[in-house]
C-alpha cells in the first residue's frame, strides 16, 4: 500500500519534471503524451491502492514519507492517509485528469507554449493529490496553495489579453480570502486540539467548546467558500472561463472546486459539534445553487453556462454536507465530475468545430455535423437535467432525499433549483445542437468539422460513465454501496429521519417531474431564438449585479483610499515626515558648523574662556 499510494501522488510530479527538464528538447506531441501517460499511471496505480484497500484488514492506512516539521508541540510528518474517503477522491481525480490530459492534446494542437500547458496540468493534478493524500492540516493546505497558484497560471493562459490577465488575479484575490478562514480554521485547532493530523483532531475533537467548534466550522465554510465558489466568494469562477476549455474541465469537474466540499467532508467530526454551523453551510449551498442557476439561465456564453451550472452544483453538494448527507455529497461529487467533464470537453469539440465561437445565438444545427460530440453531450445533457437512469438523477435524488428529512424549506429551494437546471441545460442544449443553422458566418460557409479521437475517445469513455454512474450508489444497494464504503471514514453522522418507502418514491417521483417541467419550458419557449431573448434578462445576465456590488462597496472605495495615500498620505504625511527630520537635522548642523571652523585659534580661545569660565564659579563659590 505504501509504495502505491506515493506512486499515486509521485507520477504527476515526475511528469511535471520530465516536461520541465526536457520539454525544450521534446515534440509537442511527445509532451502530451509524457503528461498523459503519467497522469494514466497515476491512475493505475490508485486503482491498485483501492483493491488493497477494499481486501485489507485495516481501512486506515498511514503512509509516513519523512519528518517535516519539527518545532516544540508543533510536529508535521509528511505523511499520506489511503483511507476510503481520499482514495475515492483519488481515483476520480486521476481518471478524469487523464481524460481531459489526452484531450488536451488534439484541443491544444497547434497553440503557443502547450509545453507550459502540460506542465502547469502536471503540478496541478499533483498539487490536487496532495491535497485528498495528506493526513495533517498542513499539508493538505500545501496542497491547497499549489491547486490556487496553478488555476492562476492556467486561467491566466492567454496572459496577452486583458480579459485572462484579469479573470487570473480575480480567482487568485478570491481564493486568498478563502485562505484566511482555512488558515483561522487551523489556528483554532492547534491552540486548542494542539495538534493539526486528522486522525488526532477526529479523536481529540469531543474537547473542543461549543463555541470554538463553531467558529472552528465557520472558518472551514470560508476557506470553502473560497475554493469551491460559493457565496460570497463564488464570483471568480464563471470568470475563470478565460483559460483554455480543457482548464476548465479540469478545475470544474476533477480538481480545484472540488476542493472546499472535500475539506468540509473530511472534516465532519468537527462539523458534528456544531448544529448551528452545519445550518449555515446548508443555507449557504442552498442560496447558491439557487443563485447561480437562476443566472444561468440568461448567459450567452455556452461556456458561462456551464460555469454557473458548476457553482450551482457544487451549492448542492454543499447542501448536503450542511444537512450531514455526507456521502450522498461525495456521490454528487463523482457522478458531478463525469458529466460536467463531459459537457466542458463537448463544449471544447463543439468550440473548436467553430473556430473559436462560444456565443450559443451564433450556433445552432449542430447535431448533424457532429457525429460523436452531439450524442455524447446529449447523454450528458440528461445526466445533470436529472432524467433516470442517468447518474445525475440518483445523485442529485440522493441529496435531495436527505435534505427533505433535515429541511422542508431547503428541500424546496433544491426542488426548485432542480427545475432552472433542467431548463437552463435545456436551453444551452436546443441552442446548440438544434433549432436552425446561425453559424455561417462564424464558419465562413464551410461546414463544421468533428474532433480528431484524442478529443472524442475521451467524449465516449465519460458518457459511459455518466450513463452508467448511479450504479455506484443505488437506493435498493446498501452493502457495497459507495455509501457503505465511505460510512467508517465519517464517524459520528447527525441522525436523520430516514424516510419511508413510499415517500422515498414519491421524493423520485417529484425530481423527474421537476427534470421534466425544466425540459418542457426550454423547449417550448426556445423553438426562436428572435422570440425567446426576452426572457434573458438583463438582471440575471449581470450576475444579480453581484460584481458591481462589490465594486460600488469594497473596490471603488479602497481605490479612492489608496488615490488619497498616493496623493495625500505618501507626498504629505509620510515624505512631509521624512522631509522635516532631514530639515531640522540639517539646520542643526549648520548651526554646529560654525563651531567647528577648524582653525587651532578658536579652538584655544574657547579652551581659554572655558576654562575662565571654570576658575571664576570655583572661587566664587569659594568665598
């Protein structure tokens, strides 16, 4: 187990290493393949860690690589915890990374510096590993910082356009406000739990005071917020589109934005203290995947469709873990991770058939031109609209059952978010792929042209999985479930009123209606496109003016703060300072100049009338 899982989190690293030590020396072609096939292994080798897993005797295992910090209380290994809630992270991380890797090699194929690309998706699918791997706080948190400056590099890709240069530094200034709770998170728990290892936190944790715990389950909600894109901090993602798409199939399905769920999950021991802390990670799920549906449905952008549609999801996820569905967010994580790979990278085939175009008023027809990306995309299309027997309906049916026995209100306000994605999905599908031929003029009059098979291989493998995806975790399966796998690693789970056969059938059955209800209102109002525009409006295409918000309250203020400091404060205040004490000292000096001019006859009349000076006031005192 131990050599196998340090190959898993190794391989990428040694990818990364080969591509930057011989990358000049390789053919573009030869670096994708090197990046792929390390990702690949990867792969290979977590699937070989999870059969140990499985057939071990132990579901915890410890692998300890070397002593990292050594410093008074304060002791860090660098260790890794195989265990079943990180090996399933692994296993889809590295697959579907290796999917969006031998993709990236027809989408990239002739762009500039796609060495760097594949060096930046190496470190970033083993910043990721060491993310879920690590067994302490710390370097979880390495991890964490790795998966941040890489989605930097990457969404910042096209760096000569302003608009990538500015989405980079959103993503990265919003992810640092993240850091600042992950951070208050472990400061919390070392002062008072001293020690940062999972395993010691989880035993340790029935210590803490209510109070700490919440403020300890509040802090872990920023960082999340932060990472995962949820509200206040969800802003940066849809933003993020500026990358290459394979970036955003990568961030969105298998790495980056899954990060904040995975920490609050593995972190459940501690959420458990806190009744009141778990409410406000539900809330907060819930009013985002409301909010970021409802903004989906009037983007233009089939890529920022499919960006807020992530921000909803995960609000989902979110939502679980706020109700204690633990595994049921971890089910809607994978089954997640394999459509919305799917739609990204069909978005990208459908991008690249079009030269580049992602407005969706400027497709249309598409369906007869793409032989493999059109029903592939349809079978993903279905998945996140919630159609049975696709995975997104057992996933997301599996949230929302657990949120209907912790939450009546939230259970709505899921049922109803349910309903926008079926419609906005819908909506980006019949844009795309149906209705009449608007592409001409992007195509020049030339037909629009399949993807090569590294790009639609990978196409079939994920919708595959999306179709075949529930399996992991049907509601009739209970002793080889994912669920039964995952229950030892959460420890104490709040206690839910299960529901009964009937209303379990009943919760099913008003999840297909709302999948339903969403597919018939797309298709019944975007038959024209010239007729439906107005039901885009302008309120939800701006965001809910969520940017211009925070621009009128934190970004023109601090702008006019640091206006003020550069034309008051610095030339005033602080040089005015520094300029007065070089004035008085210079004054001074030339004051003391005069008596020191140097020549031996001053310096023996002052010797002379001082020492008169001395003589007059000791015979005066004398007498």
């Amino acid at each position: 187990m131990a050599h196998l899982a340090t190959l898993t989190l190794l391989l990428p690293l040694l990818g990364f290493l080969l591509i930057l030590v011989n990358g000049s020396r390789m053919s573009e072609r030869a670096v994708g393949v090197v990046a792929t096939s390390a990702v690949g292994l990867s792969f290979v080798f977590a699937v070989a860690s999870f059969v140990v897993l499985l057939h071990g005797s132990s579901r915890e295992v410890t692998v300890h690589l070397f002593t990292w910090i050594d410093v008074g209380t304060l002791q860090i290994p660098a260790a890794l915890l195989v265990d079943p809630l990180s090996i399933t992270m692994t296993l889809f991380v590295t697959g579907i990374s290796a999917l969006i890797h031998l993709y990236s090699i027809g989408y990239m194929r002739g762009e500039r510096d796609v060495r760097k690309f594949f060096l930046y998706l190496n470190l970033f699918v083993f910043s990721m590993l060491t993310l879920v791997l690590a067994n302490t706080l710390v370097l979880t948190f390495v991890g964490w910082e790795g998966v941040g400056v890489c989605s930097y590099w990457l969404i910042s890709y096209y760096f000569d356009r302003d608009s990538a240069a500015s989405a980079g530094k959103k993503a990265f200034i919003y992810n640092r406000v993240g850091d600042a709770g992950m951070l208050l998170a472990m400061f919390l728990l070392f002062s008072h739990l001293h020690t940062l290892t999972y395993l010691t936190i989880f035993h340790r944790a029935g210590t803490l005071s209510p109070t700490i715990a919440t403020l300890t389950v509040l802090a872990l909600l920023l960082g999340a917020t932060g990472k995962s894109a949820q509200i206040p901090l969800f802003n940066w993602l849809p933003d993020a589109m500026e990358g290459p798409t394979p970036v955003s199939a990568l961030i969105h399905a298998a790495t980056m934005v899954t990060a904040g769920v995975y920490l609050l999950v593995r972190m459940s021991p501690v959420l458990a203290l806190s009744s009141s802390g778990r409410l406000t990670i539900a809330v907060i799920g819930g009013a985002t995947a409301f909010v970021a549906a409802t903004i989906a449905t009037a983007q233009k952008d089939i890529k920022k469709v499919l960006a807020f549609s992530t921000v909803s999801q995960i609000g989902y996820m979110v939502l679980a873990v706020g109700s204690g569905a633990y595994a049921a967010a971890i089910f809607l994580m994978v089954a997640h991770a394999f459509y919305k790979a799917l739609l990204f990278l069909g978005s990208g085939s459908v991008i690249h058939s079009l030269h580049g175009e992602q407005d969706m008023r400027r497709m249309g027809g598409l369906a007869k031109y793409l032989p493999w990306t059109y029903p592939t995309f349809l079978v993903a299309w279905l998945a996140i609209a919630g159609i049975p027997p696709f995975a997104g309906f057992w996933a997301k049916g599996d949230v929302l059952t657990n949120v209907y026995a912790y939450s009546k209100g939230l259970w709505i306000v899921g049922v109803l978010t349910a309903v926008l994605t079926a419609y906005y999905m819908s909506r980006l599908f019949v844009l795309t792929f149906r209705g009449t031929e608007r592409f001409r003029e992007v195509t020049h009059g030339s037909d629009p042209h399949e993807s090569p098979w590294v790009m639609t291989v990978p196409l079939a493998v994920l919708a595959v999985l999306a179709t075949l995806g529930g399996a992991l975790a049907l509601p009739w399966v209970h002793v080889d479930s994912l669920a039964h796998f995952l229950a030892p690693t959460f420890g104490y789970v709040p206690p839910l009123v299960a529901a009964s056969t009937a209303a379990q059938w009943t919760l099913a059955l008003v999840d297909v209606a709302a999948a339903l209800l969403g597919l018939l209102v797309a298709f019944t109002i975007w038959r024209s496109i010239h007729e439906s525009s107005r039901y885009e409006r302008p309120f939800l295409e701006h965001v809910w003016h969520w940017d211009d918000a925070y621009d009128a309250v934190i970004g023109r203020p601090l702008t006019r703060a640091a206006q003020i400091a550069n034309d008051v404060v610095e030339p005033r205040l602080i040089d005015g300072a520094v300029a007065g004490v070089a004035v008085a000292v210079r004054r001074s000096a030339e004051g003391v100049r005069k008596v020191q001019s140097g020549f031996v006859r001053h310096y023996a009349l002052a010797m002379v009338l001082g020492i008169g000076v001395v003589f007059v006031y000791l015979v005066a005192r004398v007498g």
